[in-house]
C-alpha cells in the first residue's frame, strides 16, 4: 500500500469536514422543518391570495358552482353566477365566508370548500452564496430564513455567515443582518427572521471578491485587485448592460447592510459622476430587466367590467336555477347571440353588466326576479398590430377597450437591437387615409418618460422600424452570401449537368 503524503492527508481530511458539515447541516434542517409546529398546521390556512394565483371552489352537490379560477391583475376572479369578486389579501377562510355570503340566495347553507392550486403572487430572492441564486415563488405570508436556504440549497464554503443580511421590498432601505452561522450551527432561534414577499436575503462572500448581477453581458463573482472598484470599472468588467436592462433602477447590495440606487443611464450617456459610487469587497451591483421593472410598476388597464362586447368574443350565461336559459354563446360577425327561447340579441358595444340587465330584462316575462351572471370567456373582438423590430411581431387580442404602448412591448416583447425607437409610430387606419403619431420608445422604457406612453384603441397599429445601418446590412449581407458562394464553387468542381 503506497503511503500518502502529509498534503494529501489534509486535503482528504478537508473534503470529509465539508461533506460531513454538508450532510449534517442538510439534515438538521430537514429535521427542524419535520418537527416543526407549522407541519401540524394546514400550509394554505393564512396565505392571502393575490394577482396570478390560482383557486379551486367546491361547492358540496353544486358542481356549475364549482371550479377553477385565475386571480386576475386587479385582485378579481370572474364567478360563476355571482360576476366579478374582489379576492385579494384574503385568507381562505375569509374567502369560503365571501363565496358562503355571495350564493345563500341560490343554495340553502352551503358546503363550500376552497383549494389553493397555483401560487404567484409572492416571491423572495436568495442572492450571494448560496447553491442556487435567485428569484423564489413562496406559498405562505412569510418564510424563515432557513426555510429560504433551503429553497436556495445549501450555503457555500465561500460564504460569509456571520454577515448575512435581509433587505425590505417595502423601502428598500430597511436592513436586518442575519448570522447564519449562529443560526445553522449553533441552533440561536433569535436569527431565524422571517421574511415577506419582495424581501431579499443576500449571503457576502468571505473572501475580496464583488458581484455585478442581473441583466449585464457576464453576470457573476469577480475578484478585486483593490480595497474598492467603482460602478463604471465593475461594468467594464463584467460588460455593459444589455439592451432588456433597467437602466434607472440599477442598485448596489452593501455587504454593511444598506442599499443605494444607482441612475446607469446618467453615469453612462450623461457622465453624472455622482452615480460612479464605489464598491467595497462583499457588494453586488444589481441591474433589474426592463420588463420585470415594466411589470412592477403596470397598472393594467384590464377591466372585464368596461370591456364591451364584439363579434368574436364568447360569453358564458348562467341563470340561477334555470339551466335551460344558460350556456355559452359565442358573438357573431353581424354582433348578435343566439339565446334560447328568445332568438338573436344585439349585444355589440355592451359592456357584462349591461347585458345582464337585457337578459334579465328578457327572461322577466318567463321567470320571477331571475338571477344573470355573464362571464366573458373569450375577448376576440379587438385587436391592435405591432410590428416591425419587436422580438415577437403580430395581432395581439385585447382584453380591455384601450391598451397603453408599455402593455402592447410586453405583449411583443422588446424592441430588437436593430430598432430605431426614438422613431416608433402609431399608425390609425381610415377611410381619408391613416393618421400617424410619433412615440420616443426610448424615452418611455429607459429614461421613464410617461408623456410617451400613448394609448392605443382596437385596429391601430405600432410599427417599431429598424435604423438604416440595419436595413443598409440586411441588403448587404445576401448578396455578399451569395459571392462568397459562388467564389467558392472552383472551375473544375461545376457538375457536368450544369454545362449541358
């Protein structure tokens, strides 16, 4: 048997420290969530509802009372026979109360029964040190830190665990230092803190190293060769931004448990030397997508209560008790459904309240006080067109009366790098010829500028054209392909067909 040296003795002792720490720290956060008082509880019982999630009604020996719904951006579901229903930041209970108190009027003390099935509302981050960065869908109000290392995996050997810190989504200043090692090794309760939707937990790494993150040419872990690197040097190293950053919202991550915004816009097409701070050994310059920065700050004008009716769209009919007047009627191209018993009614231009009163209005000669709820299952009727250089061109279906230009390039995606948009346009096709209006999308998604948020109406379009240098290189490029072919093909190589 070969006899090993000293070094390779320490190394073997250091890989069997790590797996076993690895494997006991894994372990005792397994048995601590196991054992926890939480397990005994129902997971869902506190959890408030919110924009993208997902229910589940029963409703005992009711099943057209009974289904699933989307929690839509305005905090609603479309209910069946009861209409629109404000759901956000409810727990179940109080849901099962409001859905109890919304249909005693068609079932005597009903059984109601309530299932979270889909869970987007709330989300934390784990950044720093730990196995698996990133943004983390939660299913409850709050979670503890160790709950979230779990979500994260397990810290690494490079982490700085006595420094940990949380930072607030409600101010963005609000900091809480957090020492995992006490907590993980020593078992000190007092560091389990809790976590809410929007807070990030940020792991420093312990050696002289700093992080540029999030949406620049080579996001990662970068060594320092000084005591501090600016804004502009981190960017030089780790590539400017690209074109889906969020320019303005840019922020540094503090190891000393603070947080500062930095304007990338100004430090970089401006000089604002004031917005090249400096970053000391553990921090992380953070730049947050465009889109995601789009999404946080929408305020959707989705409205299913406005929205009026047109051929093509699909509405669900439901009449309390009487499932002979109910069903689904789709709009035809002359604006008119076929309902039963009635015949063709004109619904174009109505918005679902309006058409409720009709039909109830209709039914009033064949049923007493009756019950009408009308679900817009299917919004075809209006259509704006964006084209040009956006990463998904085409017809997009609205589903309210207008749409704004920021809620039209999140439904297309981002203009392409070959867009000239400071020159987008919104064209209005007419019967005297087309009116045009001038949009600065840069202004509007990188400088902010919501003077240049138009509103667009059903049938315009926003065309989004390419620069000159693009259309000149798109010319180029498939003659110059076709040279080269040609080039290429030698004197002796032509096939014998091509000379007959």
């Amino acid at each position: 048997m070969p006899v090993k040296t000293g070094m390779e003795i320490a190394i073997n002792m250091y890989m069997f420290i790590n797996v076993r720490n690895s494997a006991l720290l894994l372990l005792g956060l397994g048995l601590i969530s196991f054992f926890s008082p939480a397990c005994a509880q129902d997971p869902q019982s506190k959890y408030t509802v919110g924009a993208g999630d997902a229910i589940e009604i029963t409703v005992e020996k009711h099943p057209e009372l009974s289904g699933n719904f989307h929690v839509d951006q305005d905090g609603k579901i479309q209910y069946t026979f009861v209409g629109d229903m404000d759901v956000a930041g409810m727990n179940k209970e109080q849901l099962k109360e409001k859905i109890k108190a919304g249909i005693t009027k068609y079932v005597v003390s009903p059984e109601v029964n309530i299932i979270i099935t889909a869970f987007q509302s709330k989300n934390i981050y784990v950044l720093g040190e730990v196995a698996k960065p990133g943004k983390y869908t939660i299913q409850s109000e709050t979670v503890t830190v160790k709950e979230a290392v779990m979500l994260a995996g397990l810290l690494k050997t490079t982490a700085e665990l006595h420094r940990a810190v949380i930072f607030s989504d409600s101010d963005n200043k609000t900091v809480k230092e957090v020492d995992l090692f006490a907590l993980l090794f020593r078992g000190d309760m007092s560091q389990n803190l809790l976590l809410k939707s929007g807070d990030t937990l940020y792991v420093p790494n312990a050696l002289k190293v700093f992080y540029v993150l999030g949406e620049v040419l080579r996001p990662g872990k970068y060594n320092m060769n000084s005591e501090t690197i600016s804004v502009r040097e981190a960017l030089m190293i780790a590539g400017l931004p690209t074109k889906e950053a969020a320019l303005k919202k840019a922020r540094v991550l503090r190891k000393s448990k603070s947080m500062v915004e930095v304007d990338l816009y100004a430090l970089l097409y401006s000089t604002d030397a004031k917005q090249d701070i400096l970053l000391d050994a553990g921090d992380t310059l953070y730049v947050p997508a465009l889109i995601d920065e789009m999404q946080k700050n929408d305020n959707a004008n989705f409205d299913p209560l406005r929205y009026t009716l047109g051929p093509d769209d699909v509405v669900n009919i439901a009449v309390t008790n009487h499932p002979e007047f109910s069903g689904v009627f789709p709009v035809s191209l002359e604006g008119k459904v076929q309902y039963r018993f009635v015949g063709d009614i004109n619904v174009t231009g109505m918005t679902k309240g309006q058409l409720e009163e009709k039909i109830k209005g209709i039914l009033a000669s064949y049923v007493s006080s009756p019950q009408v709820s009308v679900v817009i299952t299917e919004f075809k009727s209006k259509a704006i067109y964006i084209v040009g250089e956006v990463a998904n061109p085409g017809k997009y279906f609205m589903r309210s009366d207008t749409i704004t230009v920021t809620e039209a390039i999140m439904l297309a995606g981002l203009p392409t790098n070959g867009a000239a948009m400071r020159k987008a346009r919104i064209i209005t096709p007419g019967n005297d010829g087309s009116s045009v209006r001038k949009v600065n999308l840069y202004a509007l998604l990188y400088l902010g500028d919501l003077n240049e948020n138009l509103t667009l109406r059903p049938g315009e379009y926003l065309y989004v054209p390419a620069t000159i240098m693009t259309k000149i290189l798109r010319m180029i490029l498939p003659v110059s392909n076709t040279a080269n072919s040609l080039v290429s093909i030698a004197p002796g190589a032509v096939p014998a067909a091509a000379i007959k």
